[in-house]
C-alpha cells in the first residue's frame, strides 16, 4: 500500500513501533488478537488495526501539499476535513478556514470566493450541488480533491445499481457529511433513500411488505428519500450501500434483513431480480478496525479507551461495541484525563461529556485501547504516557519505553 508523507509530528514513537512489529509477524492481517504492552504496573491491551486509514492519511497528504504549494493563496476546506480536533486545527493554524460546518450550515459565503482560491473537498467527498455552484465560480476543487476512494468506491456502485434500475438504499446518517454526498450521488442516478439503523429497515420491511399504510411514509422518512419517490413503485427493486463509517455488521444485518422481507414478497426464484449483491461496499479500513475491537472483547481488561472526536461516526462505533463488556471512557486527546482519580469523557448515547473516578496507582491494570480511523497514532502516544506517568518517574518511564523494540 502506498506510503504518504504527513506532518512529523503526526507520528509516534511507541505505537509505531508496535504497527511495525505487527505488520512484520502478520503482513496479510490475517491475526486480529490485539497486541499486549506491559509497562511496569499497567498492561495496554492494543488493538490490531486502529487509527488512520488509507483515505485519512490521503486527505492529510494533500492538505499539507496544498499549503506548501500555495503560499500566497487563500484555501478553504469545504467543511472539516477528517472528524478529528487536533488534525482540524492545525489546519486552522496554516491560514486554512471551513467554509461549513459539519451538518452543511454555511460559515462563509460561496460568493464570496474567488476563481483565484483553493478549496479542498475533504475525505467524505461532497454533493453535486456543491461541486456545481464551486465550479461556476471557476474555484480550482480537482487538485486538492481528498475524496476517499472507498466513498467513491460506493458511488460508483450506486451508478451501476442506477443503470439496473435498483432503488438505492443507503445505510448511514442523513446529517453527515459523507452521506450526503453519497445521497447526492446516487439520487442522480436512482431514487435513494437512507435509513439509519435496523430499526428504521424494519419499518421499511413493513412498507414494503404491505404492514404499515403507505400514506404514512413520507412523514416517517422525511429529508430522508431523493425527489419524486415513490414508496409504491420504487421499493420493489433495491440495493443496499453504506456510508464507509457505519458499523459494517449493522450494514450486513440490514441488507440480510432487507434480503428477506424481498424473499417474503417475491419468493426464492426471483430473488436476484428484488435485491442486488452490495457487500463491496464495505470499507476495508472500518471492517478491519471493527474486527479487531471485536477481538479485543475476548480479552479481560479493567477498562477500556477510545481516542477519537467526538464527532467521529467510525470511532463512535468502536466505543458502541466495547461499551457492552467493559467500563468505556471515548476521549480526544490526553487532556481529558485530568489525574489519576478523574478521567473527562464523552457519552455518545447523550452526547455529553461527564467526569468518572478513573484509576488506582495500588495495584496493576489491563487497559484496552484503540482509536478511530482519523485520530493520529501520536495522540494515542499521549494518552499511554499521560497514564504511566501516574505510575512511574520520568527516569523510570524513559527505562521502561526504552525496552519496546
């Protein structure tokens, strides 16, 4: 896989070395058991596949080559380029400003750009209404153009789906950014609709198998289907895309669900004709981060964290999936362990943040720990050393990290 240059600083000493080591013993990642570090009195139990991914560490790549060969243009990022506040301000630190917010609400005015400026579409991509206004202004948006791959992967597979005449289906959250482009997408080749979780495909099995009235459907899904669907005649053929960051098991289990309400109606002999093959629209990145948190729920540990933001779909969903066996603190960066009694961390099902008693220098510790596809290894760095810093002297740390090969 090709190897990009970001920021130093992005970098880190301790969980590089542990990538490396992995990466030498199992090149094909077929071992997903996590790798355990033990340092004095506190055991990492670290996961086998975590932090940036192909399509971040791309987006950064050409972030930063936008800056340095630009120098005295004005660069815009379209909205955030990858859900992480310390990658996003640093940007912010370059001269670089958002032109939205995350859910698409405007902090500063199209018209208000020039042909003479840069501005870089971030790694979920962005709708054809936006490319459209951008190119009218003359904007160059092709030469910095951070687009995932693997979101472009489903938007070429949402043509084709279009081109069959399938109805598609997408799995993700209608606010975020990288479904609405793929919304825009694929509205553009079939009437779309998106749904958020099993439980909004089960309502959709129900419409579709004649359960619940039809009238009702436009207010169950409302923002949620293109213009001019027709839950009647739309819902007979269909395929199921994901958004890349949505928990790839969940996208399974709709499409296999949607796959059966299809079998109820239409029968066994005409299947194919009813629901597409779409599993390769799952995102490599996220399926092996998933997979391996999977593996670290087979571990005993005291505790588990997840470094990530807030606001990040991909690492919300590995904090979904540790919380069911063990006590979970999701934070953003070292800050938020205010001392060895508190840690500050954040609550995905209230979105709030809170503060819990965290840990005992008394005795030893299991700790799980892993990160999202867009929070960098050197933060993770920082957590491991802010907790053994409770634990040992600078002079005892330094002997200890010295050892890690």
């Amino acid at each position: 896989m090709k190897q990009f240059e970001v920021p130093a600083f992005y970098r880190s000493h301790i969980i590089s070395k542990v990538k490396a080591q992995r990466k030498l013993a199992d090149p094909r990642k077929k071992d997903f058991s996590p790798t355990e570090l033990q340092l004095g009195k506190v055991t990492f139990v670290i996961a086998r596949h975590f932090g940036f991914c192909y399509g971040v560490e791309n987006a950064i790549e050409k972030s930063y080559k936008a800056i340095h060969e630009n120098p005295t243009k004005r660069i815009f990022l379209l909205s955030q380029m990858i859900h992480n506040p310390a990658v996003n301000e640093d940007l912010i630190s370059h001269g670089l400003q958002f032109l939205q917010d995350t859910e698409g609400n405007q902090l500063i005015p199209f018209d208000t750009l020039t042909k003479e400026d840069l501005v870089i579409i971030p790694a979920f991509g962005t709708t054809l209404e936006i490319e459209e206004k951008l190119k009218v202004i003359g904007v160059d948006i092709a030469t910095y153009n951070t687009t995932c791959p693997f979101v472009e992967k489903v938007w070429n597979r949402s043509e084709k789906l279009g081109e069959t005449n399938h109805t598609i289906i997408i799995h993700g959250k209608h606010k975020h950014e990288e479904t609405r482009a793929t919304f825009s997408h694929s509205s553009k080749n079939a009437p779309s609709l998106i749904v958020k979780d099993i439980e909004e495909a089960r309502i959709l099995g129900d419409y579709i198998l004649g359960k619940l009235d039809i009238s009702s459907f436009e207010a169950v899904f409302k923002e949620k289907y293109s213009p001019g669907f027709d839950a009647t005649s739309d819902l007979t053929k269909i395929g199921v895309v994901n958004q890349t960051t949505m928990l790839a098991s969940e996208t399974q289990e709709i499409a296999l669900y949607l796959r059966e309400v299809m079998l109820l109606k239409y029968g066994m002999d005409v299947i194919k004709e009813h629901i597409a093959d779409t599993r390769d629209t799952l995102c490599y990145a996220t399926n092996d981060n998933q997979t391996a948190t999977l593996a670290l729920m087979e571990t005993a540990a005291d505790m588990a964290i997840v470094v990530g933001g807030y606001n990040s779909s991909n690492t919300s969903h590995l904090v979904e999936l540790l919380e069911q066996k063990f006590p979970c603190y999701f934070i953003k960066d070292e800050s938020e362990i205010l001392s060895q009694e508190h840690i500050r961390s954040f609550d995905i099902h209230s979105k709030t943040i809170s503060d819990s008693t965290f840990i005992s220098t008394e005795s030893n510790h299991r700790i799980i720990l892993t990160s999202g596809a867009s929070c960098p290894d050197s933060i993770v760095d920082g957590v491991m050393m802010k907790i053994l810093s409770f634990f040992h002297s600078e002079e005892e740390l330094n002997t200890i990290l010295s050892t890690i090969k």
